[in-house]
C-alpha cells in the first residue's frame, strides 16, 4: 500500500491543476480574511469548506477538534446526512484518519483509494459510499506542538499532491490551527462566564401569600452574555421579604465577578441583622467595601415588605438606583421614587436614608435595573413613565406573562444588562 506522511513524501506533478505561488498567497490570503470573522469551530470549519473546495477542487473538507475523550467533526453538508451525523462525535481512539493523526500528531497522504481502504478497513463502506479516493490528513498543532485536531482534505480522483500544494496545504492547517485554538478559548471563556452568571442568580424563595418572578437578560459586546446586574430576594424570620436589585458599573465577567462579591457581603450582613432596615443594611455594606479596599461601583435598590397584615407597608431606599414601581389592583401606579442616596463605593460616610409606603391589597411590585428604561435619546425618568404605562395596561395578566411583556417590549433596542424583580399579592 502506498500511505505516507505528507511531511516525508516526494509530491508529483498534479494531473487537474498547477498552483503557482501567486495562486497560493491567494488562497491563503483568501483563507485568512475568512477566518477573522469567525467565533466558533463551526464557523471556521465552513469558512474552510468553502475555500478548500474551490481554490484546491477538492470533493470534501473537514476539521475535526478534540474535546476531551471525543473527536468532534461539525457537519458541513457534503456527505449524506446519517454519515455526518456519526461523525459529529466519536471516541478519540476510534481507528479512522482523521482520529490516528489527531492522537498522533503525524499526518497522513493516500493517493489511491485501495491504500485508504487497506488501511482502514472498517470504513471502506463509507470511503466507497462517498465516493472519496485520495486525500490528505494534517495535525492541527498550535505553540508548543500542542495538538487540537485533524484537517481532512479529500478528492473523488485519486490525484497526488504538486510542491505547490503541499506547501499550501500545510500553511491551510496552520492558519486553521490558530482560528480554531481561538475559537476554542473563546467558547471556554464564554461557557465560564455563563456558569458564573448562573451562580450568581438566586432561586427564589416560596412566600406565604406572594407570587415573585423574575428575568435577567445580559448585554455584552463580546457575547460573554454576562453582566454586573442582579437581584436578590431574602425571606424574613419575622415573616417579611427583603428585595434587593443593583448595578455594577460593566458588561464582563470581572463586572460579574464584582457582583458576586457584593450580592455576598449584603446576604452575609441581611442574615446578621435581619431586623435592620434597609439603608442601615446599604450604609455597613458600604462601609465593609470601603475597608476593604474592594472599589466597587454600584447602585442598589433594597426594598423590606412588611409581613401579611394590617396596616402592611413597604420601606426602601435607593443607592443612585431608579425607583421600584408599586401598581394596585385597580391599575394605579407608584413610582417609589425619593431623592436617591448615592451609590455604593462614591461615599461611604455619607448618611442614608429609609422611605416608607403604605402597601395596596393585591399590589404589584415591580424593581428593575436601567437597562430596563434607558435608551439612546431618551433619559431614564423618560424611560419609567414608559415603563409605567406599561405596568398599568397589563396589571392583570398573570406576573410571568407581566414580565415577558416588560423585557420584549423595552429590552429589544437595549445596549445594557437589563434584571427585572416582581412581587405579587397574591393572599
């Protein structure tokens, strides 16, 4: 049989083409203009699809990416479907080209389809069904000779390699090696940042006699989809709810980060003193980030419902945050809106204060962040009296369906974290 390195092997004259050096700094130009626009291993693998077929004629092209035990070959629509569908994702140590030079690092050329089948005996079936006759299998190797994967090229021909090609075939499997390496790394990073922003956001405690719900939508420019906002809900001993929504200053995963640690500080200080009201809570964890030396920026909205009863009231205070939105049964809405403290991490010894509010039977309470009501050419008190008519259109639809209302109709234009926390009436 006839299978050899594409590193070690003597290239022939190809039967179909001449690539030339002008063509090859084409393609790899070609090549590389595609590759900047991609984010993810299928991205790149269709980008090569495209430019392999047409700039080397090739009949099929693949990349194949280790991930952890499996070898993940996305389907790109050149083959039949159920044989793309198999390849999707096999053990590593499945005895196929694509899986022997991505455990071995050493490539792989056949340029007669007998040498492809006498090798690989278990998939002569699919190699004849594909009608696939000769090809190349490169290592996908980045710094250090690190390997990631295989790039697959394959023709219905049995044609051997020109020195032009297989010089522009090796600098292919580099270029994707990099594309690939760092859509790698981005998924990694945008799969922590979801797992980060998943902890951070609380399960909601069951009430006696109130409904609460909520929606969190972050904005990022790198689609990390996480975000400084959050929100938080605390049942009382004495049987009262503590409601905290903020704000901190980023769209990342350190604005994540940051918020974590502040969501932490005020559980921490809210379970100490349960009692307390809520600017005495904001002013000890304003106070606790400032000896700390953590300079975190934030604003905070913290809200304390009285227990079930008569006369039950609502106290709250404002850290530089919009004001909740309180909406009765009858449709009339509150805005609890007072002169606002300011944020956390400005002035830590600057007093705070509490504001107080008589609480309807049956009434709706809605906090929310800015990204709720912001706009590009419209400011944020703007953006509540918007917000308001829209509490009181739909102040009987049930407190699910209220919120999925609130965040398509507000958050379809928005460039912000956007967290909305409602609680209901229901007793």
């Amino acid at each position: 049989m006839e299978a050899s390195s594409a590193g070690t092997t003597t290239p022939t004259t190809t039967p179909t083409t001449s690539t030339t050096t002008g063509r090859r700094d084409a393609t790899l130009l070609g090549l590389a203009t595609a590759l900047a626009a991609t984010d993810t291993v299928e991205d790149v693998a269709l980008a090569v699809r495209d430019l392999v077929r047409r700039d080397l004629d090739a009949s099929y092209t693949s990349v194949s990416m280790i991930d952890g035990p499996w070898l993940t070959t996305p389907a790109l629509g050149q083959l039949d479907d159920d044989t793309e569908q198999r390849w999707l994702r096999l053990p590593l140590d499945v005895d196929s080209p694509a899986h022997r030079v991505a455990r071995t690092g050493r490539p792989l050329v056949f340029h007669r389809q007998r040498d492809l089948l006498e090798t690989f005996p278990g998939a002569a079936d699919t190699y004849r069904r594909a009608g696939l006759r000769s090809g190349v299998v490169l290592p996908l190797l980045v710094a250090g000779g690190f390997r990631i994967g295989a790039l697959t090229i394959a023709w219905d021909v049995e044609r051997t390699l020109g020195e032009e090609e297989a010089v522009l075939v090796a600098a292919v499997a580099d270029a994707i090696a990099q594309a690939a390496r760092r859509a790698q790394l981005y998924r990694e990073r945008r799969d922590v940042a979801h797992t980060l922003q998943a902890a951070m956001l609380p399960e909601l405690p069951a009430l006696p006699g109130l409904q609460l719900a909520s929606r969190y939508l972050p904005w990022s420019p790198t689609d990390e989809q996480v975000g400084g906002d959050w929100y938080d809900a605390m049942a009382l001993p004495d049987g009262g709810v503590l409601l905290l929504i903020g704000d901190v200053a980023g769209h990342d995963i350190e604005a994540a980060a940051r918020m974590g640690r502040v969501r932490s500080m005020f559980r921490a200080l809210a379970v100490d003193r349960p009692e307390e009201h809520p600017a005495a809570l904001v002013r000890r964890l304003d106070h606790v980030l400032d000896v700390l030396g953590d300079a975190t920026l934030a604003t905070l909205a913290v809200v304390r419902l009285d227990p079930p009863g008569h006369p039950r009231v609502v106290r709250w205070t404002l850290a530089g945050h919009p004001p909740p939105l309180l909406v009765d049964a009858r449709g009339g809405s509150t805005a609890l809106a007072a002169e606002p403290d300011l944020p956390l991490g400005v002035a830590p010894e600057r007093a705070r204060h509490d504001h107080v509010h008589d609480w309807p039977a049956g009434g709706t309470l809605v906090l929310y962040t800015d990204g709720l009501v912001e706009r590009r050419g419209r400011d944020v008190g703007q953006g509540v009296l918007v917000l308001r008519a829209s509490l009181e259109r739909s102040r009987a639809a049930p407190l699910e369906t209220l919120l999925d209302e609130l965040v398509t109709e507000h958050v379809a234009n928005s460039e912000d974290d956007c967290a909305v926390l409602a609680v209901r009436d229901v007793g």
